[in-house]
C-alpha cells in the first residue's frame, strides 16, 4: 500500500524545503546551522503543517550524529530515561551529542520535561522541540532557557502554489495521471496554510476521480470535501479560525456569538486549557481597565477548571466567557505597553533620572544618586509632583484612559493629580 501523499513527498534536504525562508534561506540561522554540522537545543513553534518535523528529519539526514524520537502523546518518562540512556553509551562513539526530538512537546507534563533538564544542560543530548502552541505558556522555564526558539510561519500561497506543481509533476504516482490545476482558490481557503492539509485535500480529489485527465476546480474541491465541511479539527487551521471567532465575539460584546463558538470548541475535543488561557489573555487585552474583575475571573476560571477537571469545566468556562462578552471594553493597557515599548525602540537606553536611582553606597550619595526624591506617603493624600521619566521623554503620555465609566474615574483621578497633563 502507497504511502500518503503528504509522505512520498517529504523533502530530504533544505533544497527541497518549501517555506520558512526566515529560518533556512540562504544565510539564514538555522540553514547556517545545520551546514555548519553543530546545532545547540531548539524548539520550533508554528501551526500544523508547516515543516516542524520535516525539518528535524533533514537534521537527521544532515548531521551525523544518533538521532531519537519521542512523540509527547505516547511517551512517558521511563521512554524519556531510555532515551537518554541510550544517548549516554551512544555519545562516546560521536563527536556531536546525539540529538533528541520531542513532537508535540507541549503535551508533556512538567515532570517529564523536568526529567530532560539535565541531559540537555549537561549535554547527553540537543533537544529540538515541535510545538504548535506558545511555548511560554507549555514549556518550563528551566528548558525553555536552555534551548532557543524559532516561530515558524504559515505557508505563502507562492509556497503552497509551489508545493502543488511539484506534487502533480514529480510524485511518482500522480505524474502518471494528466491533472490540470485550473482553479486553485478552494484548496488553498481549505488548507489554511497547511501543506500536510493541502497535500491530502489533492490526494483526495484526484483519487475521487475516475478519469485519467483530472481537471481541478474550485466547485470539485468543495464537492469532494462536502461530505463533512464542519468537522472540528484541533490541529489544523479549523483550531485557529474557531478560537479567533471566539475571540472576537467576545471583544464584539456578542454573548451569543461566544457562547456558540465555545460550544464548538468543547463539543471538538478542544483543549480546556487553551480555552481558559485565551480567555486571560481577552480579559486583560479587550476588557482591561473598563472592568479590572475580568482578569480576576479569568484567573479563577483557569485555576477552578485544573481542580475539577471535565466535563464540569465547561460550566466554568461558559461563565466565564459571558461575564467577558458582557463586560464593558477598553484596549488602553494594551495600547499604553505597545506606545512605550515603541518610545524604547526609538530612544534607547535614556538614564534614570539621578533622584530615582538608589544610594546604597556613600560614592553614590555623593554623586547626587537619589537626592531630591520626594516620598509620596510624606505628603498629603500620598502623592507630590516630580519627574518620572527620563528628561527626554519627560513630556511624553502613554496611557491614554478609553470612555468608559471605570476609566472615566481613573482619569478624573489623575486629572486632579496631575492638572493639564491628563486633561485632553
């Protein structure tokens, strides 16, 4: 029996690598690499079908040093001590540590990463981690800080264009077939940028098909794939397009709207907890300072439903996401932190103002360190005015509070602080 077609045509070398040119073009960091023939411990996070393990395999193909798998599902921590232990006896046979890769790595447990520490720091074995979820999140610090990460891209559609051509000219089974790619729009919107995906939508169509002249259109490709077009899958483009749906019912104050898009969700066999870190993440970048309890919600939301677990869950999480969609909007932390971030890129690293450093030595006092500075609890209603920026930026705002009654409050607030400074 033929492999699938997503297989017979992984590539074996970077040459044949489609995509990821940020990563493996020419000069690139992980192109230079892999042909320098040394590589330190990496994790690679990017949605499904877009190189993750086929990069590792051309790793495997190019270095050679002992290559192990492990896949996060079905692998525990006894398969994770083997692994190292094989690594151990086979690293005095090779100059380079053999290299350990780790598919879905954000499905493993906390004491099975803790129980890859040591080989990697030590050296036993570099670690390449695949995840298709924010590794900040699912890897611990401790390895996370051991390993550098590269973010892999959805494909171009010049890539999964490209990736087409050479599937119908240089695969030894449909080169045999006349197929003609007239409309390719369809397969691309169903793909959603992943290539395992838009390989298999091919595979399908032209073995849907009787005739040896095989003419594909955008009608025939969403005729072929009819027959389940609602299908939840949670590690393809589906999981994305759902959870930004989600997302934006709730930022859209549209309750009902949430509620279905979550229904989908739990009804798909969605991670709870991909759920629930979204909705920390809504609470704090939508809702923020227009209802400070969303976050605190959220927060709750995400603890309770690691204490009592499935299917309860879900009531939480349904809570949780009306109180969001419900609850008045502001985005002004959100804009505050990228406006200062943007004022540090363009003017670097301005010096503290002498009066808000610390004196902790006698040198220091004499050269004015914290001298001047007023303590705010010294003066009534805690607070006097001075300098907290840096000279050049002195004039600058960043936070500007949104018309709701929360923030409307906080503003008068500082209005009264700070006089025409937060009066427009």
């Amino acid at each position: 029996m033929a492999k699938p077609l997503a297989e017979r045509l992984r590539p074996k070398t970077l040459d044949e690598y489609i995509g990821q040119k940020h990563l493996v073009g020419p000069g690139a960091v992980l192109r230079k690499m892999i042909e320098s023939g040394r590589i330190s411990s990496f994790i690679l996070w990017g949605p499904p079908g877009v190189g993750k393990t086929t990069l590792a395999q051309i790793i495997a193909n190019k270095l050679e040093t002992p290559f192990y798998t492990l896949s996060a599902v079905t692998s525990g921590v006894k398969d994770v001590r083997e692994v190292i232990e094989r690594a151990k006896s086979n690293r005095f046979f090779s100059q380079s540590s053999p290299i350990l890769f780790i598919d879905e790595i954000h499905r493993f447990s906390k004491s099975q990463q803790d129980s890859l520490l040591g080989a990697v720091e030590n050296g036993t074995v570099t670690l390449i981690g695949a995840t298709t979820e924010n590794p900040s999140f699912e890897v611990i610090r401790p390895l996370l800080s051991r390993s550098q990460l590269y973010v892999l891209k959805s494909l171009e559609k010049d890539d999964l264009l490209e990736l087409l051509q050479r599937a119908i000219t240089t695969d030894t089974i449909l080169k045999e077939r006349r197929i003609e790619l007239k409309e390719t729009d369809a397969m691309l919107r169903f793909s959603g940028g992943d290539a395992r995906k838009l390989l298999n939508i091919l595979e399908l169509v032209v073995e849907s098909e009787s005739e040896e002249t095989v003419i594909i259109t955008d009608k025939l490709v969403t005729e072929r794939l009819q027959e389940n077009p609602l299908a939840y899958d949670k590690d393809g483009e589906m999981h994305y397009d759902i959870i930004s749906a989600f997302i934006k019912s709730i930022r859209g104050s549209d309750p009902d709207g949430a509620i279905y898009w979550l229904a989908r969700m739990v009804e798909g066999g969605e991670d709870p907890a991909f759920i629930a870190r979204r909705l920390v993440i809504s609470a704090a970048e939508d809702i923020g300072l227009a209802n400070p309890n969303a976050l605190l919600l959220a927060n709750a939301c995400f603890d309770t439903l690691m204490k009592i677990g499935w299917p309860e869950g879900r009531i939480v999480l349904a809570e949780t996401t009306l109180y969001l969609a419900t609850s008045p909007k502001s985005n002004s932390a959100y804009m505050a932190i990228d406006s200062a971030i943007a004022a540090v890129r363009e003017t670097g690293n301005l010096p503290v103002p002498l009066h808000l450093r610390n004196a902790p030595t006698k040198l220091m006092k004499q050269l004015g360190y914290g001298q001047d500075y007023k303590y705010a609890h010294s003066y009534e209603g805690n607070f006097v005015k001075q300098q907290f920026l840096p000279d050049e930026a002195k004039d600058r705002r960043f936070w500007e509070p949104q018309s709701n009654g929360s923030e409307a409050a906080l503003k008068d607030r500082m209005q009264q602080l700070w006089g025409d400074k937060y009066k427009k």
